[in-house]
C-alpha cells in the first residue's frame, strides 16, 4: 500500500509543480507579486469608476464652488466684522437678506460693503449702527438702479467706490438726468434737499451743499424714490424671471458658503427652496405656458407675414426683370466690345496662358507615368 502511495506521488508531483506554474504565470507571477497587481488594477477600476460617478453628479464642481464660496465667505465675515465692530451682526443681518433685496449672495452683498464703507464711516464719524443702515440703503439703491435702468452692476459700483472718493465723474452712470462733475453732484444734492416729503417716508436727511459721502448716498436715495426707481428689486424677485432666478442662484451660493464654514444653512436651504418655487410656479413655468398659448395664433399669422414677403419679393423681382435682362445684356455687350478692341492683347495673353499650360504638363509628365505604373 505504502508502495502504491509512494508512486502515485511520484507521478502527480510533476503534474501539480506544472499546475503551480501555469497558475502563477496566469496571474503574473508568484502569489504576492499576483495579489499586489490584482489589488492594484482593481484599486484602479474602482477609482476610475467613483471618479466617473462623480463626474456625472457634477459632485466635483459643488465641492469646489462650496470650498471657493466658504473660503470667501469667512474673509468677507471678517471683513464686516473689523469694519462694524459692535453692529457687524446687523451688518450681518443684512447679508442674509440681501438675495431677496438686492438680489446678490451675502458673500457678495458683504463683499461689496466692504468696497466703501471706510469712508462712510469716516463721514459718519465711526457711528457703526447709522452706517449699517446707510450702506445697506446704498446697495438697494445700486441694485434697483440697475434693474430698473439696464446699467451693469459693475458700473454703478463703481460709481459709488468713485463718491467715497470724491470722484463724481460716473455720476451719469446711475442715469439721474445729472453729468459727472463735481457741479452737477452738487446739484443732485440740492435737489434732494428740497424734496423733504420724501425725506421724511425714508426717514434721512439731505443737507443742501454737503458732499459727504453719507449725505451723497442718502440724496441718491431720495432721488431714485421720486423716480419710481425705488424697490424695483425685490419686485422682480417676485414677479419676473431674470429677478427670481438671480434671488435662487445667489440662495444657492449662501447654502454652499455656510455649508463650508459649518454655519447654520438650514436657513438659507429654506429660501433656496422658496426662491426655486417662485421661479418656477411663480416665472418660468407661467411663461413657457404663455408661450404654448399663443402658438396656435401666432403661427398662421407668421405664414401670412411669410406669403406677404415672397410675394412682395416677386413683384419687386418681376418688375425688375427687365432691367436685369437688359443689364446682362449690356454686360455682354461690353465684354464683347473690350475683347474686339484689345484684340492683340488678348491673343498674346492666350498664347502665353497655352504655353504656360503645355510647359506644366510636359514638366509634369514623368510623376503622371509613375502614378499609372503604380496605379496598373
């Protein structure tokens, strides 16, 4: 028995020491050298296909914007904070507000206060709390002034950083009925001065000669209430789509911003919410069926308008005819006449434009031969 044993080793041994071996060579090599590939390539595989799952959730992009919003949005917070000091949370307060107000993110609102506010508190004489107001007041202002007057933000900004330096030459950028000078800001303010009605409805004061920055800004006010400009911006967070899908974008950046600091977002997730039901129950939606609506009528009357036009192109063609015939006519005439009078000229051209054809050709010749010889 231990014989037989014995042989049947001998005879199998060979046979599993090959098996070994073409194990091995099909999994590239001994068993650790095997499972360090194979945990390799499969380590690849799957980050390939996270980074796949990733990319098409657009995770990547959140991840960034939320990191870029946050990082801003904690330079922006320290900024109001040095700034307003003990009325930074109303300052604050502000912010938060600002995507139904003025229709930018808090970190953009705040970051925009920042641009100035040194010297309107300087002109206020370091009374934060009044200058919380005042600022606030000014970027409404900025905001309605470009919804209801088609001015880019960034101009009217810019306006504003300008009178906090007493540049007054973008005054006219705010589209007043005043120029950019120095006189005509002047005049602006006097103005304002006289409209105490108004004055009193927003509760500040214009003093006639002053160009202080403070004083600017609430003459600004004054004048946009008495154009109707006033409170164009939080009507059109309501009521059309460009105001309402600015409210719910920058509702979006303050979720990102708090999410990245670790701040409190269900707040703004709640006006998120809010903002996308108005700008689609409220916008968006009631235009696109607006639009369906007046399809069914509009169309026949575009195949009017389009039969009007041909058949006006017709006539005018129809009528022109004539000329066009004769044109052409005239055209060969004159061709015909140019050639017959410079008849010398032309025939030493072709001469030239023959011979030149029969050199290329003759040049040509033997790269045409070799082709056909390759070609058969």
């Amino acid at each position: 028995m231990a014989k037989t044993i014995a042989n049947a080793y001998v005879q199998i041994l060979p046979s599993a020491q090959g098996f070994k071996s073409n194990l091995s060579n099909a999994i590239k090599g001994d068993v650790a050298t095997s499972g360090a590939e194979s945990g390799a390539s499969f380590g690849a595989s799957m980050v390939s296909k996270l980074k796949a799952v990733v990319v098409a959730a657009g995770i990547g992009k959140v991840f960034k914007e939320a990191i870029n919003e946050g990082s801003s949005l904690e330079q922006s917070l320290d900024g109001i904070e040095t700034l307003f000091k003990d009325s930074s949370e109303k300052m604050k307060k502000y912010a938060k507000e600002a995507f139904n107000t003025v229709g930018l993110s808090s970190n953009a609102y705040m970051q925009q206060v920042t641009s100035f506010s040194a010297s309107l508190l300087q002109d206020l004489e370091g009374d934060t709390s009044t200058a919380a107001d005042v600022a606030n007041r000014a970027m409404i202002d900025m905001s309605d002034n470009a919804n209801k007057m088609g001015t880019e933000m960034v101009s009217i900004q810019n306006a504003y950083q300008g009178f906090a330096k007493q540049n007054y030459t973008m005054l006219d950028n705010l589209k007043l009925g005043y120029g950019g000078t120095k006189t005509e800001m002047r005049r602006l303010v006097a103005d304002a001065s006289k409209m105490t009605d108004i004055q009193k409805e927003l509760n500040v004061t214009v003093e006639e000669g002053s160009l202080g920055f403070g004083n600017i800004i609430n003459a600004i006010s004054v004048m946009q209430k008495s154009l109707g400009i006033a409170g164009t911006t939080s009507l059109e967070a309501a009521k059309t789509v460009t105001g309402s899908m600015s409210a719910m974008k920058a509702s979006l950046q303050n979720v990102l911003g708090e999410i990245a600091i670790g701040g409190d977002f269900q707040t703004p997730l709640n006006q998120l919410l809010e903002t996308t039901r108005t700008f689609l129950e409220n916008n968006f939606v009631p235009m696109v069926g607006r639009i369906f609506e007046s399809l069914p009528a509009a169309l026949p009357k575009v195949g009017e308008g389009l039969i009007d036009i041909g058949s006006m192109l017709f006539k005018n063609i129809s009528g022109s005819a004539d000329s066009m015939v004769k044109g052409a006519k005239d055209l060969i005439v004159s061709l015909t006449k140019g050639i017959k009078d410079n008849a010398p000229e032309v025939a030493r051209m072709a001469g030239e434009l023959i011979q030149g054809l029969i050199d290329s050709i003759i040049e040509a010749a033997p790269e045409v031969l070799d082709a056909g010889i390759d070609l058969g």
